[in-house]
C-alpha cells in the first residue's frame, strides 16, 4: 500500500498515512494530533528494494 505524507495547517505538524489508493481518493484525511481536516499533501521519497545481480 501507499505510504502518503501530510501537513496539517492548524497544528504545523507533519504526519504520514498508509492508504489504499482507493481510500486516499476517497477519505478526507485528519490530523491524529488536533483532527484538523485542513491537511495538505506533501511529497515523499520513492524507495524500492531490488535484489542484487551478479554480471
């Protein structure tokens, strides 16, 4: 699943969600420190884990 970040504008705080894709469109998200739902969303890193080839 998609782990997305967020930043809430009534407490200043950054916090992160792990939604279903499906969720995400859906949900209007809230902050877990003030539940203020005037949230925006903020870019993440990508990470992939790949194994190792040898040539």
């Amino acid at each position: 699943m998609p782990h997305y970040e967020f930043f809430c504008k009534g407490c200043q705080k950054t916090f992160s969600k792990i939604l279903t894709i499906a969720r995400h469109d859906k949900e209007k998200i809230a902050c877990p420190q003030c539940g203020s739902k005037n949230v925006e969303q903020r870019w993440s890193a990508f990470s992939a884990l790949t194994s190792k080839k040898s040539a």
